[in-house]
C-alpha cells in the first residue's frame, strides 16, 4: 500500500489496542504502543531510500528482504526495544506484541496488490502478489480516515476500529470475487491463454489486463464483468544476437527482466550507436506503455547510457539518458 494508508493503519492499530486492557489502563503503555504502531506500520519501507541510487536498485530490492519472514520477526524487536529504552514503565510484552502486529499487517496487506512482497523470503524468492487491491485504494483509506474522525469525536477507538477491519474483511473478500469474474471474461475471449495478468486500478471496475498465448500478446482493460481487448502483439522470442546478449548485461535492463513478467522488445540500428528497448505491457495508459527498459551501445556493444523507469514521452526519456544521437 502507500505511504499515507500505511500512515492511517498505524493510527488505527494504535486505537485498536485500546481494547487490549495492559494498554487501556496505562498512559505510558498506551503511548508508546501508539508510537510503536505508526512506526511499525512504516518500517518495512525503508528500502525506499534505494530509490535515491537509481531505479534498478529500487526495483531489485525494494519490498524485498525488509518484508522478509526475517525481518519481520526482527523489526517488532529493534522498535519496541527502541522505544522501551525511553519508556521503561511500559509493559515490554504488550508494546512488542502490537509492534509485531503492525509491522506484519504492512507486509500482509502489501501481499494484496499486484505489485507484491517477497514475503516467503528466505524460503521463497518468489514474489507474492495477488493484485486485488491498488496500491492506493480510496475506499481502505477513506475508511481508516472516517474511524480517526469519529475517534476524535469521542467514539471508542477500539470498537471503531474492529468494526472497520470486519467490513474491510468482507470488502477483501469482495475484490476476490469481481477478479475472477474478469479473469473468466478472459478466458472467453481468449481461450487458450496460458498466462493472465489482472491488476486493480484506483477507479474500483475498472482493471489492467495482460494476457499471453503462445502466439501473442492480448493487452486490454476490464470493467464489471466486461474485458475490452485494446492491443495485440505477436509474440517474437528475445534472439541471442550479440547486440541483445551486450544489452542484458545491463544493470537497468536487467532490474527490468527481473521485475517484468510480460513485455515486448524492440532493437533498431541507428548510424553510430544501437538501442534496445523492452516494454512493459501490464500499465497501458491512455495508448501509451509507461514502463520501459531502454540501452542505448556503441557500435562497439558498450553500453553508452540506460535507463528503466517510468517515462510518458520520448523527449523525457533523452534527457534520462542524458545521451543524444549525433553528440558527445
């Protein structure tokens, strides 16, 4: 999830455990849970930082080890033995506990959406994303801000806060239920599909759709029980050449074929460099493909610039690989 729904949740775990008696009945515990939890609920997203070395990096790592089965044992200890050192009269096994729940909810709830965790890690390398919910749902978050107002109105914020996380069980259940009936719209359509790829939008019909066969690429968007089929492409193998082998090698492209489960790729011949491209076909915007991998060689096959990222014109993209045909 984002950022501020990660921000709210803390908030919100921090009223739920208002029902824990060990936190209602102590100022000090009940503070320094509050802490706990808005941190908690933040932690596993310091690998955010990563983004300010380049792109690959931040797309190699990040929901990587800090939403590992390690680190999620790991945070609740650094947090709540943090905190602890400032508020000794707090009981240690309750701020732990609800530390613990925040850090593990983050990761949990990350699972949902299509960009996903490695949260089986080190058992699993495999990314885990079921892509039902966008990483920023307004209705989650609208939720969460609607039981922070009724908690400064004098509700009780625990029985407000469970009572949200029981419609947002049902809401959970719900997107499950409106993804496989897109994900039968498509196997109407294309029957012999041998990948499908359904992610959510922030508008709550509507959703991305890549579909694969072993012939062609199927790009489209569905809405209700509806898929409307937007782009096809056939499906070309990556060919061995020495130009494409240069390119792989790349940090850039490579962060790119680690992250990207269904692309195409484009290679042309310019009169003094070569430049690679791969296309990520699960974000179509308004006819557009955002998210690309782009290496630019010399004639040579060094790599002369590259870049991968999210880029929505070609005069932006030069300027990220700061290199012009034709000039130094």
């Amino acid at each position: 999830m984002d950022t501020g729904t990660h921000v709210v949740m803390g908030f919100a775990l921090g009223g739920l455990a208002t029902l824990d008696p060990a936190v209602s009945e102590s100022t000090v515990t009940g503070s320094s849970v509050l802490i706990a939890t808005l941190v908690g609920s933040q932690i596993p997203d310091i690998d955010t930082v990563l983004k300010l070395r380049n792109n690959a990096v931040y797309i190699r790592n990040h929901r990587g080890i800090t939403h590992s089965i390690p680190a999620v044992l790991l945070w609740p200890l650094l947090i709540s033995g943090t905190i602890y050192f400032f508020y000794p009269e707090a009981n240690l096994l309750h701020l732990w506990i609800w530390t613990f729940i925040a850090v593990f909810l983050h990761v949990f709830v990350d699972i949902f959406n299509a960009y996903g965790t490695q949260a089986l890690r080190p058992f699993s390398s495999k990314w885990v994303a079921l892509g039902v919910i966008n990483t920023f749902d307004p209705i989650i978050f609208a939720l969460h801000v609607v039981g922070l107002f009724l908690w400064a109105f004098g509700y009780h914020p625990g029985y407000t806060f469970l009572t949200i996380y029981a419609v947002l069980v049902f809401y959970y259940i719900y997107r499950f239920i409106m993804k496989h009936r897109i994900r039968r719209a498509v196997e109407n359509i294309v029957p012999d599909a041998t990948d499908i790829i359904i992610a959510p939008t922030m508008k709550f019909n509507h959703w991305r759709v890549a579909v694969m066969n072993k012939h062609q690429f199927f790009v489209g968007r569905g809405h209700k029980h509806h898929v409307r089929i937007l782009d096809q492409f056939n499906r070309v193998p990556v060919p061995e050449t020495p130009v494409l082998e240069a390119a792989k090698k790349d940090k850039n492209l490579s962060a790119f074929l680690s992250f990207s489960p269904v692309y195409r790729w484009e290679c042309d011949e310019y009169d003094d460099y070569y430049e690679v491209r791969f296309i990520d076909l699960r974000y179509r915007s308004n006819g557009h493909y955002p998210f690309v991998a782009v290496v630019n060689l010399s004639k040579d096959l060094e790599v002369l610039s590259s870049y991968t990222g999210w880029i929505y014109s070609e005069e932006k993209l030069r300027k990220k690989l700061e290199f012009l045909p034709g000039e130094g």
